[in-house]
C-alpha cells in the first residue's frame, strides 16, 4: 500500500524540503494528517509552472491577474508554443517540511526524551535520549548529508560514536557508511503510517542494535528473539509471494495462449498479503522493510513486472504455501 512518508523521507534530502501540490494530490487523508502533525506547513505558491498542454515542457514564470469584477486572483503563463495559457492556482501550491515537526512527530511513540535539539542549523538534531537494548543512548538526526561538504558533520558525530545516528533514507545512511563509527539508520525503514499516526517500529531498531553488537549483557537474548521473529515472518512472506509468482506466470501464459496477449495477475496489497498469512498489515510492512529482507522484496518488485514473470523460476528447494 503506497503512502506518502517515502516522499517526505526523501525530500528531507533535498534543500529547501519542499513539496508540490502534483506529488501530494493522490494523498488527501495522509496530507491532511501530516498538517495536523506539523510535519508539512503550506507556504508560497510556486512562481512558475510548465504548460498544462506541454507537461514536459520548460517551467515559465507566472503572472498573476485580479478578476475586475470578482477580484479573484487568476495566475497565467506565456507559452511560446500554446500563447496565454491559465494555470490552476491549486497546482502551484506548495508545502515545507518542518524539521522540528517531522522529529516530534516521528519519534513521539520511540520513547525517545525531547525536544529535538538543532545542533547544526538545518542539518543536524539532538532528538534527545532513550534506553533501547538495556544501554541510554543519544538519538541524532542528519540530512543533505554529502561527502563533499559533510566534513563539519561527521566531525561534529565523531565526538559522539555511541550514539545512534538516523538519516531520512537508506540512500543517505550508506552515504554516511564509513564515515563515522556510529550505528546509521533509515527512518525509511523504520517509520510508517498506521491508523492515523506515523509508527516508530522500536522492534526493528533494537535488531539493528543487536545485529551490530551493541546490546545491554542482561537484555542481549531479548532483540535476538525479536530478531528471529521477524525473520520468520519474512519466511512466510516469501512462501506467499513465490506462490503468487506461480500462479501469475501461469496467468500470463494462459492469457496468451487464449487471446495472443499475456496479462498480468495483479500484485496482492500488502493487507491482502497480511489475510492470506495471518499477519497483521503492520508486519507485512515492516519485514518489506526489513534490512535483511532482500528476496522478500525482489519477489515484491517482481511481482509489478510481466516480463519478469514470464520469465520467472521459482528458487531450488522452495516450497509455496497450500
């Protein structure tokens, strides 16, 4: 199920972090949640906007025009091919995503001490600390991280090598692999919208911890287990989706076979995923999520693509689900 997190997450890698009415428009109900939480502020309107007849044409400024008589505002392009074009005002609408916002709002339910602190201005936050694993650990938050300018930063983390360092995607942590001694984790694998809110998936983090060594001695056995769990999980996941691989491979040939064209059997959504398994639509997410779940997540990306279907075998020794 598509939501609108992994957008944010990845334009906090961007500066300025802002957001256009085009990539938020399929998203009403989570737009709205992220206005309430403070993660997203409306602010300008865009200055310029491409042709609406010529989609993938340059950007032209626009100009905007009071109507005489009703006094709404009307905004226009000049373009060299169509003339004077109307632009809806609603598609130049923009939002900034408020760094301050999105760490209160990510974080609220990781138990993590607050406020989020800046420590360098627009890039780098003290979110505060928590006990994760049985160890107190300092929580950091970095963005635009770039090891051409990134020097200030991984300076600024190399005072604290025990603390957990959190970027905004998997892209931006392996930029910072081998930069700094720290433990890096993607958001981008541990947030999620659930029910409303935006999920802080603890269980993954403290697996990560445990992965790199970094437990408590008394609590070490816990994160383990947590960490088997999960992996179960990713087990049946993967029975499921080679099940569904199957079954639209032969689809696909059938369908050609009776009509000359090969269709595609469609994807089931992660809830669907979720009943045929009997886990709950939050697993699912998370062990697609999931750092070590590489072939669940082939079989996911597959599973969109018909030629790969029709090409697809099913690995040696694998066993689909009845």
């Amino acid at each position: 199920m598509r939501d609108v997190l992994p957008t944010v997450l990845q334009r906090l890698e961007i500066e300025p972090p802002v957001l256009y009415w085009r990539e938020l428009r399929a998203y009403g109900a989570d737009l709205e949640l992220l206005l309430r939480l403070g993660v997203l502020r409306e602010t300008t309107p865009a200055g310029s906007a491409c042709c609406p007849e010529c989609p993938f044409g340059p950007q032209h400024r626009v100009q905007y025009i009071a109507d005489s008589t009703t006094h709404a505002r009307h905004g226009y392009i000049h373009c060299p091919q169509c003339g004077i074009v109307e632009v809806a005002l609603d598609s130049l609408r923009r939002w900034r995503i408020d760094p301050a916002g999105f760490l209160r709002a990510a974080f609220s339910d990781a138990g993590v001490s607050g406020p989020a602190t800046e420590v360098m201005p627009g890039r780098l936050w003290l979110v505060g600390k928590v006990t994760w694993a049985a160890r107190r650990r300092e929580v950091y938050f970095a963005r635009c991280y770039r090891r051409d300018d990134g020097s200030s930063l991984v300076t600024e983390m190399s005072r604290r090598p025990r603390a957990v360092l959190f970027t905004p995607t998997e892209a931006a942590a392996r930029r910072w692999a081998g930069a700094v001694e720290n433990l890096v984790i993607a958001l981008e694998s541990a947030l999620s919208l659930e029910d409303g809110s935006i999920r802080f998936d603890g269980e993954y983090v403290e697996g990560r911890l445990a992965d790199a060594g970094l437990t408590g001695a008394a609590k070490a056995e816990r994160p383990k287990r947590k960490r088997a769990e999960r992996a179960a999980k990713i087990e049946v996941l993967e029975k499921e989706l080679i099940a569904h691989l199957r079954a639209a491979r032969d689809y696909a040939y059938a369908t050609m076979d009776r009509t000359g064209t090969p269709a595609l059997l469609p994807r089931p959504s992660q809830k669907q995923l979720a009943e045929r398994t009997g886990l709950t639509e939050a697993d699912v997410s998370r062990c697609l999520k999931d750092s070590n779940a590489r072939e669940l997540r082939l079989y996911w990306e597959t599973a969109q693509d018909l030629d790969q279907i029709m090409r697809w075998k099913a690995p040696a020794g694998s066993r689909a689900r009845s």
